[in-house]
C-alpha cells in the first residue's frame, strides 16, 4: 500500500497532548501551547491535556509519562526548552525514552528554520520518536517555530503517523 492509500485510511482526529516547557510561563500566558491546543482542534482532533511544566529533566520525563499513561494520548506535541543554553533539556529529557526515534523530524524542521530565519536555526533543536504506543514531538518554544513544524510536518501526516504506530 503507497502513502496515499496509507493516508485515506488513517485515522482523521487523534488524542492530543500539549506539554510546555517553560520555568516563565503560566498556563494562561502559554501562547504557544495554547496556539497548538487551538490549531489541533481546529483540525478535528481531540485535545485531552495542557499543562506547563519547568525546565528540569525529571519534571518533563515525568509529566510526559503520566499524560501519556494517564490521558491515553496518541501524539504528544511538546514545545520550549529545545535550545542550546544550559537551561534547555526537552531533548535530554525525551530523547532517550523513544523506542523508535523519527530522525527525519528534526533534520526536515532545521531545513525549513533554515529557509526562514538563516543561520539561527542552528540554535534550536527538534526532535521526534516514539514512546510506547505514542508520537513525541519536541519542538521549540515559539510561537512561529510551532506554527511550522504544526502546519508544514505534524498536522498534515498526524492521522498517518499514529496508524503506523498504533
């Protein structure tokens, strides 16, 4: 079966999870969370979690396991603390719980950062993969860098990307 077929039978709305990671930021302020939350619904999937957590290794890990245990979440978009100062451990926390890492995510993301802010994008990382039977995605922590890799990588293949991992 070739991706088209692939994607006419792929499930149209998925659970959804949104974990910010930021030590700032409140739920309230959380634009770039709440700007996933909305667009997310908004493609006809089901939003079942928001939450804003610190920019701690052990806090992350914990609060992406317990929304994927206990929210039965499909995808799990997780934004901020995907850069390169000593405060920004998303990748660390998340990476190494994937028991199948998505390596085009990251490298397709750079590319289009590249093609819009030039040399910066190598200031921030992205990463995607799976955790038990859920789709990661970590991506950075504005609000423009989410509406890329959301519109351009996530939202179009999501249905896609869940029916090969469940």
């Amino acid at each position: 079966m070739g991706v088209h077929e692939h994607r006419k039978s792929a499930p149209s709305s998925v659970t959804v999870g949104v974990l910010s990671v930021s030590s700032t930021r409140s739920l309230a302020d959380d634009e770039s969370g709440l700007w996933i939350a909305r667009q997310a619904e908004k493609e006809g999937h089901v939003v079942r979690f928001h939450e804003v957590v610190s920019d701690d290794i052990s806090a992350i890990r914990e609060a992406a396991l317990k929304a994927i245990r206990e929210k039965a979440l499909q995808a799990l978009l997780i934004t901020g603390g995907t850069g390169i100062t000593p405060k920004d451990v998303t990748i660390e926390a998340i990476k190494p719980l994937f028991t199948k890492e998505m390596t085009a995510f990251g490298a397709i993301f750079a590319q289009l950062s590249f093609d819009e802010i030039d040399a910066a994008a190598i200031l921030s990382r992205a990463a995607a993969g799976i955790i038990g039977g859920t789709v990661v995605f970590c991506m950075p922590g504005s609000k423009k860098a989410c509406q890329l890799a959301c519109k351009a990588l996530i939202f179009p293949d999501l249905g896609h990307v869940v029916a090969h991992v469940s």
